[in-house]
C-alpha cells in the first residue's frame, strides 16, 4: 500500500483491511501531527477516533476474507480537524448505532457487547456524518479546535 504525506493541511493513507495496519495509520499522522502542533486535545481525540472506526471496519465490515483496501486523510481547516475513512464493506451507518443510548451505568460484565466505543467517538468529536457513495461507505468526523 502507499502512503501520500503532504505537509500542508491534508495527509492521506491507504491501508488493507488488517488490524495492524492500524499501527501504521497512526504513526503517519503523528508525523503530521507534529509538522503543525496540533493541541493535544484534538489529536487525542482523532486518535481514538481512528483506532475505534478502524478497528470495526477491519472486524466487521467485510464478508469475505479477500484483501480490501481502506482510505483514511486527515484535512486541516482554520478551526477544526476532519477525518475522512472510506470502505467497500457492506453498507452500515455507525453513527446511527452509536445514537442508540450506551450502558455505561452497569458494570462491564453486565453491559452488552459493542457500541461503546462509537459512544465515545461520537462525544469525543464535534459531528460525525454518513453516507453510501458508489458503493463505499464514508465516514466523515469534525473535531473543533
């Protein structure tokens, strides 16, 4: 896979649907990160964001063992941080299912399994869209700064 890094106000990876593949997303936007002193509050943020959206895409997304490659950039505005993730899998709105209420009143042995993660991703960053475009999913996520 490739890695396009421009250090002006966008980066860009493309990765194949393997959870360590992860690892290699995150390294590369820290190197961007860096190259524009991002607050820390944002790119903790993003960071959570990437692990957890990517980590269900890799998981879930897909219902065949075959390589898919996934598309992750990272756009810098005056005021704010936006992530862009685009995916072949089968067609799933997470932000719809992070709206459903997350148990974090129970304790964790008593909690269902899934949506607390999207939870937190959903409060974490200030709008979270959807959208199925030419048989993608597309992920678009807003941090303010």
């Amino acid at each position: 896979m490739r890695n396009t890094v421009t250090m002006k106000k966008q980066c860009a990876i493309t990765i194949k649907n393997e959870l360590p593949e992860i690892a290699r997303v995150v390294q590369v936007f820290d190197r961007f990160w860096k190259s524009h002193n991002l607050a820390d509050e944002a790119v903790n943020a993003v960071h959570v964001a990437i692990d957890e959206m990517l980590s269900n895409i890799v998981l879930h997304a897909f219902e065949d063992a075959e390589t898919h490659k996934i598309y992750i950039k990272i756009i810098l505005t005056k005021e704010a941080v936006i992530l862009e993730i685009r995916d072949d899998g089968k067609p799933f709105n997470p932000f719809s299912f992070a709206q459903t209420k997350a148990d974090t009143e129970s304790l964790l042995t008593e909690r269902p399994i899934g949506g607390l993660g999207l939870h937190l991703v959903t409060s974490l960053m200030d709008s979270c869209e959807y959208h199925y475009l030419d048989k993608h999913n597309c992920s678009i996520l807003r941090k303010n700064y």
